[in-house]
C-alpha cells in the first residue's frame, strides 16, 4: 500500500475565505468509472474525458476535491445495492462514449469553477457537498444540477467537509429520531470504532449522553487498550469488547455502570448473535436501530423480547433521510453538525496524480480496492482525483 | 378426552336481562391452584374452600361463569411469563391456608352476587369480564376489588364475554395502532386459524381491508380444505400454507392479487423461518407486529430490510394495554368489539362438575393441561367451575 499517500493538509487561509484553486485551464478530467455491475477490483477503471464547457442556466460546474470510498460505495458497484447512479452517456458534452459509463463515488467535497446564469446563492470558489445521491463523484470535474448540491457550512476542513453528509448525519439522527434522552441517559451502540460509532461518541459526548460502546477483541491486549483509550478521547463512557458478552455477570456490570438506568437506545451496524446478546441489556421500550450488518449476519431475536419488553427495532439509512428531508432541513442538519467540530476521521488520501496514464490509474484504483476487500483498511480512503 | 363436555349453550333471557343465576346457599367453592411454579400437569390441583362472607365495602362477589384456558395461563403456571398472580394467604377469610396458593387464569365472564357498600354502577346479576390480569379465574367464586372488573357490554353470548378481553382486542389493536390502514388495503398474518388470526380475518373484514392469510399445510388436503373454507367463512381474502412461502413465484402471485398494493402491516404468531419468508413479501416502510412466537424460534430477519425497505419491528401485549389505557378506553374498546358481534372461538367447555371430588377434579384438570400439552386440543378449553 506505500502508493497510498498520507493527507497534505492543506491549511485553509480562514473559515469562509478558501483561496479558489483552480489555475491554467486544463487539458481534461479524470473519472473513476464502470460500464457494469461487478466486482470492484475488475470492473473499475480510470477515464479521461476532456475539460468542461459552461454549464447550463441551472447548473454548475465543480472540480471534486476529496471523496470518501464509503462502503455503500462498493456495495452499488458490486450492484448489491439499492441506490444505484444514473448512466452517463457523455461526461462532457461533445465526448460521446462507445456504452454508458457510471461514476463511483456518492460523497463528497467540490468547489464551484462555474455557475450557470440562473443559478443563485452559489458563487464560484464555493465549497459544496452533494445533496443528492450517487451522482459519481469519483471524478475531477462534473456539472451538477444546482439542486444536488448544498454550501458546505464555514469552518471544516477539506477531511470533514468531504465526509460530512453520510456518517456525521446518521449518527445524530440516530441519536434523535426514534428515543427522547435526556442528558446522562445511557445510548448502547457495536461497531463503535466504525466512522459512525465515532462519530456517536462524540455527538452524544456533546449532548451529555454516555455511550456504553462495543468493539471487536483483538489478539494483542495494546490493540485493545490503545482502541479504547482512543475512543474514550472522543468521549466515550465504556468501551466493552463482545466477548464480555459471554460473561454471565454483565447484566450486573451495566447497571453498576448505569446506576440501573435502563438502556432504551441500541444502534447497531453489526447483526449476528452478538446484537442479540446485546438486546438483552435493554431497559423496557427500547428502540434498536441498525444502520449495518458487518457481521453479514442476520439480526436475530427472541420473539419476547419484542412482546413483553415493548422493543422496536427499525432501521436507518442516511438517503432515505435526504430524500424525506427538505433542502432546509439538510442545510440545518449540516450546520449543526459543522459546528459540533468532530474529529476527521481516521483516513488516507489515495492521489490520482495528473501525470499517471489511465492504465495506471486504474491499478492504482484496483490496489485500493483489492485492500478494501482484505479488510486492509482500517482507515477511511478519501480520493483525490487530479486533472491530467 | 371423553370427559370434556361439549358447551351447553345456556340460552340468554334477552340481552342485558339475564337471570342471576344462584341458587339457596353453597356449602362451598373450588379453585384450580397451585403452590410452586411448574409443569401444569403436576402442580395444578383442585382446592375446595367455604362460601365467601358479604364483601369490604369497595370490593364486590363474583361466580365465575366460564374461564378460558388460555396458552399465557400455562406460561404463568410454568413460571415462564413475565406476569404473575398475586399470591392467596386464604381463598376466604378465616379458611387460612397452610401456605399460598396462585389461583389459575387471568379471563373469565362472572356474575356479580354481592356488591360492597361503596361500589358504584354495578349491580347484582351484571355480567363482569376482568379489568385487571392474573386475577385467578379458574374458581367458582372470588372476591374482587371493583376496579378490576368491567361491565360486560350487552349482546354477548357466555362464550363471548369470557374470550372477549384478551384476543379480539389484541386483534383488534394490532389492526389499528401500528399502520393507517384504508379500506381496501391488505394485511397479512401468519397463525391465521389461531383465535386472535381469527379475530383479525373478522375485524379487518368488518372494516373492509383484505387479509392474506398464512397456515400450516394439513396431511390430508380435505383438511386444509376445510381449514381454508372456514377462515374464507369469517371474512378471510386469501389462505395460503407456509409451503407455498418456498415458492419462487409468490411473491408475482401475491401482487396479482394485491394488485401490486404494497403490504404494510404483517401480525405475526410463529416467527422462525417462514416469518423471516413473509417479510420478502411486505413493502416499503411495513410494520411487523409480534404477538406469539408459535415456532418457538427467534425472529431472524436480514438487516437490511431495516435500512433500506424501512421495515420496524414490534410487539403487542395486550396486557401492556391494558396498564397503559384508562378505564374509560377499556370500556370503549369493549364496547366497540361486543357491537362487532365476533363468532365464538371453536371451543370445549371443561366442567368441574359440583358432585366431584378434589381429588377427582384435579385429575381432570390434568387431563386437560396433558391433551394442551400435547397438542391436541385446536379448539379454545372454557373452564366451568360449579360450586361443589
């Protein structure tokens, strides 16, 4: 993986005020594509297409600065996924392509090169991030609808503004849409070093709620020990590992823990017998609610527990959010969620440099997934796409 | 099993003027008791105790008329519910036992026979169904506070008023509380035959929604027939067998009867496998209500109809109902359920008849707890406990 380059921390002059970093005009643009469903690591390819012209009245141009490779992203490459982008016959006009192609990539961080005659509250220099889903932002340059794209909020770096609009939001709306705490109340959640387990701690941390936290063992106690102390620096109560689930004495331990408040919020990105263990420290009317399934497992549980206990077990997914969220409504969710200042999440920043050949590009972007798919990657890889 | 009695259908005078019907002074009364938690085939046994004394001043006589066996009675016997019976220093002052006794059953219809000086709105001779749970209703006579008893609306027939307040509201508020359904819109429910799927099929007709009913395939086809002929007589869209889920074709069969409506609300008494099948056929944004769990096997479902088809999970206890709503809604909800003129469950009447001795009638009780345990009773046993 030494091709993987670390991130350049670019400094920002001042909230609000990025210098605009385009320069000479270039001769193309660069896309991370794929003409059909398959798996990551040999239907992804490079492609050059040439440099935009103006967008039209309601759009605008943006040249991609950073763009997570979220997990989903691969899952609607693999086509087992039930968002899927929209075939792009062109990717620019005048560049008519032999079959369609579809652009990885949903999240991501763009500033505006151009702006279209009709469109308003947005200038050039601006820093977006997309509003809509799976619009292929695995690419140096597109011209998006003025709609599929919301002003960044000032005062986040390039790291969070890329990241912002899928595990920031499900955190907090997890937090808040289907349990009223109070502060001190107790959120249980497994997965919690994923990039939304992070980012619960530290949204619940900043509401004064306590996170009971579950993470995998690992073989080496330091793993452990350094993983905990890590989270607990972002603000969790308790780390706990599943294998303490085997411990006959935990229901105890919790509510020592607790003082006996019961737990009535589970959010779980893991399924398998661990959850199930995991519902039985819920209080009465809980409300489980899962937003993954790492364990590739299903989410298995004792029929009582749903009839005598009143549990509720629903399911979360950030897209759904924004397709029933109005644009006001998305642009508070990120305002709120700019000023908490979370921590950039653990990443790498995986360069396409504007010198490579397509072909290497392209086993560059497989190196990346074929990592990916070892479970190599422990950090988010965040893209950046120059303009060749 | 020749020793339960076929119902002897006791003809009603007029509704809401039945005879009271005692006689000159008993010498005595009989309860189904048991000392310790257990399998109900070896702790139930029949007690006899003396004629209970005039009422306290708030509390009120009941002859218990007929008490369902239901399958949470057994539960509780065997210590295995999450609701227990108070426990009996004496079944009548100054007939102290040597330890306590829990008296069996939480439904039952009574005729009140004596009302305490305070009480209000109740009368000698009213029909009473209980307000409260695990009161004991398997006994010839209790004395009860009279918060706990509600006045049975008129119209219902014996067999009615002692099934009316566990199932039919169970149906009837999986039907209403979870999805706003409109007329013409389909419901789906395993565990359809059971009293509370039957009770469904007939509400949800009465309201004009279509239900998809599932059973277990019969041996013999002229039994599922005629299983199938049966529930279509009270109201049921469609019957299909658990068997029929392995078919790849259902779920294009299911629109076709649909007409491509999306199912919302599955109730759900088995759980297991064929649960986790039915789900596949629900829509977008379905709620699965649990109140049984037939199969004895968890509820195991893919998370991702969570995340992405928006599916919630709950359970409904309808004693959970009861402590959450007033006396005035308990009333309405009986009210509305008696106007709805149910069919009686498919029944046996058991009578604890009053020539027969403790030792006599425990054996028969036993017979009974033996042949449930088994199985073999597909119809509802109604205890009839006559005053020995």
């Amino acid at each position: 993986m030494q091709r993987i380059l670390p991130s350049p921390r670019r400094p920002l002059t001042a909230a609000g005020t990025r210098g605009l970093a385009t320069s000479a005009a270039r001769r193309a643009n660069r896309a991370v594509v794929y003409h059909g469903t398959g798996d990551p690591r040999s239907v992804l390819h490079a492609t050059t297409y040439p440099d935009l012209p103006r967008p039209p009245p309601h759009a605008l141009n943006v040249r991609l600065l950073l763009a997570p490779v979220n997990p989903a992203d691969l899952n609607v490459v693999e086509g087992v996924y039930p968002a899927r982008p929209a075939p792009a016959d062109a990717l620019a006009p005048g560049h008519a392509l032999a079959r369609p192609v579809y652009v990885g990539g949903s999240e991501g961080l763009a500033q505006v090169t151009d702006v279209g005659s009709d469109v308003r509250g947005v200038s050039e220099g601006d820093w977006v991030v997309m509003a809509g889903q799976q619009l292929g932002t695995w690419a140096s340059a597109r011209t998006l609808s003025a709609e599929d794209v919301v002003k960044l909020p000032p005062g986040l770096s390039e790291v969070n503004g890329a990241t912002i609009t899928v595990n920031p939001p499900t955190a907090y709306n997890m937090l808040h849409d289907y349990v009223k705490l109070q502060e001190g109340d107790w959120v249980m959640q497994n997965g919690a070093n994923s990039a939304v387990g992070q980012a619960v701690i530290q949204i619940a941390a900043k509401e004064g709620l306590k996170t009971l936290n579950f993470v995998r063992s690992r073989r080496v106690q330091d793993d452990l020990d350094s993983l905990k102390q890590q989270l607990k620096s972002l603000g969790a109560t308790e780390v706990l590992t599943y294998d303490e689930l085997e411990d006959k004495s935990l229901g105890e331990r919790v509510k020592g823990l607790t003082g006996g408040k019961p737990l009535r919020l589970l959010l779980n990105c893991v399924s398998g017998p661990a959850t199930t263990q995991m519902v039985r420290l819920l209080g009465a009317d809980a409300h489980l609610v899962s937003y993954g399934a790492m364990s590739r497992q299903p989410l298995a549980l004792p029929t009582s527990a749903f009839i005598f206990r009143n549990l509720a077990c629903h399911g979360f997914w950030q897209s759904r959010w924004y397709q029933t969220h109005s644009r006001a409504e998305r642009e508070a969710l990120l305002a709120r969620l700019a000023r908490m200042q979370l921590k950039e999440p653990e990443h790498e920043v995986v360069v396409l440099p504007a010198h490579e050949s397509d072909a290497d590009a392209t086993e560059r972007i497989r190196k990346v997934m074929e990592a990916l798919a070892k479970g190599q990657h422990g950090k988010k890889v965040l893209l950046r796409i120059e303009q060749p």
